[in-house]
C-alpha cells in the first residue's frame, strides 16, 4: 500500500508520516514549511514577545506528544515547499504522489484547482483540528477554550470537499481531561486523531461508515488566521486557564452532538 500526506514540517506533522509509513510500503509527503520557532520569526504568525510566550507553550505540549523535529523514516518519499505554493505544482510535477491508495490531509494550506478536483475523487482524508461543523477555519482548538467551550475541543477526520473544513463527516475525536494543561489538552486532540486515523487505515476501517453530511446552520465560530492578534493572544495568556478551571467547566457541559466519536 502506498500513502500520500499533504501536510507541514513542525513534529505533529512529522510524526503523522512516520506513525503512516509503519503501516504501509511507501509514503509520498508533500510538506508545506514554515518557521518551527513561531513568534521568534516572522512567518505564519507576526513576530512578537507575547506570539513568542503563546508559542512557546505550544511547543512545550507538542514536545510532550510528539518528537521534536524528528527525521522521516527511511520509506518516506519527500517534497518540501514554502507554505502556500502547493497550488502552484503540475501534475507531473506531482507524480508519483498521485498513484497511492489513500491520501490525507493534515496542516495543508487550502487546496484549490485541478488537485482538489483530484483528492475529492480519490475519497482524500482531512483532520481538521477542531470540532466540525461547530468550529472551522484557523486555530479552532485555542477559539474553543478563548469562549470558555473546552467540550468543543477536539479533531474531525472527515472526506475533503472544496470548502474548508466542511466535507462530510466520517468521526470525531476529542481528548480525555486527565492532568494536561490547557496547551496539553489541545495538543492531545491531535494525537487522538492520528493514532485513530492510522489504526483505521491499517484495519481498513476508514470507510466502515458513511460520511454525514455537516450541517452549517451548527457553527459556532469562523476563524482565519488574521484574526489571532498580539491582543486576542494576551487576553487569553493573561487568564491563566488551568486543568482545574478546565475540568469543572466540562463536568457542567454536555458534549455536542458527535459523529461516531473516539476519545484518548
């Protein structure tokens, strides 16, 4: 079986192409950069002391779940571009990535042209970290708990369609509350997802069920990424969430309606 991943280069992204390549023959990543010291460089996100404090909590969970900048394994085909010029690539240019039995995506710039045209015919998979069709867009996971919704904190692996986020719906995976700090607690829905997502795909369960169709009138919050501001980030730092705040809000809470849910 062959696999490929359209994704990024921070360790989340990487360890999904190492955990893919343990369960098949070949995996062909193509992996979109950016700076993996956010906050320090100007990038994706702006250049700024409080992006640098935010982010450097990130990295702290990341590096609790996930090896920090880890190599690919050696049955890992590779193709790294700066962030955003996927549209830019030709189909030749592409091949043989485009010759796999399964194709996900996760932590991809947004798809468009000929190549979405293509993964929606290839039935491609995306995790989108964050509950579906409840939050989508940028950064859902941190918007769940900047509204005081931590039960809205979560992944949706759902079938890619031409709009963000908004494929129909094959499971939802949301992290269990133990000790983790709020950084940790969202960082764990990523692990949720990918350990589900790779365990489906090996058992060849990914297509067990049918795929519900979302329903817009559902969604909470729209984000994109402009709306991550130096201001919304301090507001939400200055805070000071913990577990405990975290878990007596979830115990007060019912969850939302779910789709075939797996929880970690």
């Amino acid at each position: 079986m062959k696999i490929t991943v359209f994704t990024s280069n921070q360790p989340r992204h990487i360890s999904l192409i190492n955990k893919l390549s343990f369960i098949c023959d070949e995996v062909y990543a193509i992996q979109e950069c950016n700076t993996v010291v956010p906050g320090q460089v100007e990038d994706f996100f702006k250049k700024s002391q409080v992006m640098q404090d935010y982010f450097s909590q990130v990295t702290a969970a990341e590096e609790k779940f996930f090896k920090s900048k880890d190599f690919l394994h050696t049955n890992v085909r590779s193709l790294s571009i700066k962030n955003g010029d996927l549209n830019f690539l030709t189909k030749k240019e592409l091949l043989p990535a485009l010759e796999s039995n399964v194709y996900v995506i996760f932590g991809s710039s947004f798809i468009k042209g000929w190549l979405i045209k293509f993964l929606i015919e290839k039935k491609a998979l995306n995790i989108h970290m964050g509950l579906s069709p409840y939050y989508r867009g940028s950064s859902c996971n941190f918007w769940a708990l900047y509204d005081n919704n931590p039960e809205y904190v979560g992944a949706t692996v759902h079938l890619l369609s031409e709009g963000l986020d908004s494929g129909p719906i094959l499971y939802h995976c949301l992290p269990n509350l133990k000790k983790e700090t709020p950084f940790e607690f969202t960082m764990k829905s990523v692990l949720a997802a990918q350990e589900s997502l790779v365990s489906k795909i090996k058992q060849n369960e990914i297509n067990s069920r049918d795929a519900v169709k979302q329903k817009k009138n559902e969604e909470v919050r729209y984000t994109i990424n402009k709306d991550f501001t130096d201001q919304v980030a301090l507001d939400f730092l200055n805070r000071k969430l913990n577990n405990q705040i975290l878990k007596e809000t979830i115990s007060q809470r019912e969850y939302p309606e779910l789709i075939n849910p797996f929880f970690l």
